[in-house]
DNA sequence: CCCATATTGTTAATCTAGTAAACAGTTTAT
DNA sequence: ATAAACTGTTTACTAGATTAACAATATGGG
C-alpha cells in the first residue's frame, strides 16, 4: 500500500472510498456517471471521430432532413450560437449541406449527403458498441429502467 | 402556433420533439438529465450559492476533515491542479482552512472551520430541497433504483 | 547513507462547451 | 407601413477541465 504510514490518518485508496453524503444527492451520481460513459464514448470514436454533441446533430440531421439550424438546436437544448461550429465542422466534412429554402430567405435547411448517411450509420454503430461493452454490467431490463427513468427526469423540463 | 406556415416542413415545437435513435442511447439521455439537474442547482443555490463542484469539495472536507488536495482530486475524480481554485475559494470564504502536516511538509491538510460546517449543513439542506422539489415526479422507490443504476455504471471505473 | 523515483501543491498554457449580446437581413402581424 | 419577431452568424466571455512543468519534500532500494 504505497502511500500509506504507520502515522497516516489519510484514506487509503480515496479514489474507491465511500462519500456518504454525495452520494446521496442524483446530481452527483448523475454527473459521475455522465462523465465515465462520456470519456468513454470519445475513447471509443477516437481522435477523429465524432464528439457526442456532433454525434448528436447528425443524427437529427440524418432524421430529419431539412431541418433548420435554429430547429436542431431547441431539439439539441443549446443556443443557436453555438450550432454554428458544429454545423461547420459537419459541412466541412461533406456529410452536410446548408442549402436555401425556397419560401424563405432567412433560413438554410440542413440536408445530410449520402456520406452524411452512411457515416452516420457507422458512427451510430460503434456508438451502440461502446455502450453495449461499456454497461455490459447492467442487464437489458435495468437498461430499460435507466432510460425511463432518465425521461423522467427529462420531462421535469418544459 | 406562432412559427408555423401553411408550407413548412419543420416541426412545431422542435423542443419536444422525439428523436427514437438518439433516445436509445444512455449517454444522451444521461446527459440531458444531467443538464436539467445540474442548471436547476446552480439556479436554486443562487448567485454566491456553491457551485456543484465546490460543494462536493466542501462536503467531502467536512466528512474526511484532515483530507490534503491530493486526496480530494482522487476523491472527486477530476486532477489536483484543478483543485487549487475550488479550495482557494473555499478558504477565502473562511470555510477551511490549509494546514501544515507534522510528518510531511510537502502536504497540507484541509480542515474545515466552524463556519465551513454550518455553511455545509446549510447548503446540504439546500441541495435536498432542490432535489426533492425537481424530482418529484419520481417515487422514493423509483430515485433509488436510480441511484443504483448509475450506481452500477460508476462501479464500471476502476 | 545515496540516489533515483515519487508525491505534493501550485502555476501557466491550452482546450472544449457553452452562454450572452449584438448584427443585418428577412418575414410576420397589426 | 411599421413594429415585432426570427434566422444565421460573429464576437467576447465564462466555466470546467487537462497537460506540462516546477520546486520542495519524502521514500525505498542498493
């Protein structure tokens, strides 16, 4: 036990120990969970692969085609603002089209390519993989519950 | 339903619309509920009120009093350097205190005051209510289910 | 005892994600 | 016709976090 002395009076393993009182609050279990499935989905995508949030808006992108960038980010719960970039970087790699919509010049529908879709589909793929590996811990049936739980707590928000 | 025309295509209320192949992941919904827990804390703690980061500093102090930075950061699972604004804050709020070690001068260990323990009580109290206020649409039963379930996947860190 | 290795707390530089405010152009409603 | 609202965008800013380096100190193996 590398770290640890006959006079130490500090925790053993801190990165294990029990926080009693944190781990009562949702938020905080929330927030950890989050980041462990998070870091492991960007590990997973690797270095030039989607990031969640990019993940994210192809996939309504890919859903619903023509889609306008203000749409994609009250779907996505962000502002506007900072859709830009993503939608950039989304163009920038040919998987999508801003393009003019007839009855309005104000906005740009966004409209996947076919790259678009098929790397879509991959990406969706390995997205799937690394949850499946990742919580293979947790059976389908406690999958489901998590999920319904989580809507619920996504349905306080309205 | 002031956005839509005869012609449009779009969605009505883009905010609540279903997105079936992002809702089957974890990572979403886990991450869309984290945001709606995490930005009604802020909102409920006020202005001055504790940012979530340095409360769990500040509860873990209170519980482990004694704790150095090191030991903190491994706690919280973020890095030590990260740690230094959290506990430079709660010092200049007079909550804790740094304190020389007799046996390791290279340590100091993070003690709370008097102050710093009400203060916690407090904003423990705090935390409570804001929980149990946005959640309660979910059955005692059903928030520790979710406890455990995310329970399981922080245990997937190791 | 010496020396390599490790640990502690800290700073500085950098990155990502996100917000807020302003904007010009355009559309809608009164 | 005019006020109000909406769109996409830029710019400036904030928060949270990571990495690398650092000096001071401590530990363990030979």
């Amino acid at each position: 036990m590398a770290s640890v002395r006959k006079t130490d009076k500090r925790i053993e393993d801190e990165a294990l120990v029990e926080t009693p009182d944190l781990e009562e609050f949702i938020g905080y279990n929330l927030k950890r969970a989050y980041v462990i499935v998070q870091s492991d989905f960007r590990r997973t995508l690797g270095e030039d692969g989607f990031a969640p949030r990019v993940f994210s808006a192809l996939s309504l992108v890919v859903q619903y085609p023509n889609v306008t960038s203000s749409g994609l980010a009250r779907m996505l719960g962000i502002e506007r603002s900072g859709l830009v970039a993503i939608v950039d970087e989304l163009e920038g790699r040919g998987l999508l089209k801003r393009t003019n919509v007839p009855g309005d010049r104000r906005v740009q529908a966004l409209v996947p390519t076919a790259k678009g879709k098929t790397a879509y589909a991959e990406a969706r793929a390995a997205v799937r993989a690394h949850e499946d590996r990742l919580l293979s811990n947790l059976s389908d049936d406690e999958k489901a519950t998590l999920m319904s739980l989580l809507g619920k707590i996504r349905a306080t928000e309205a």
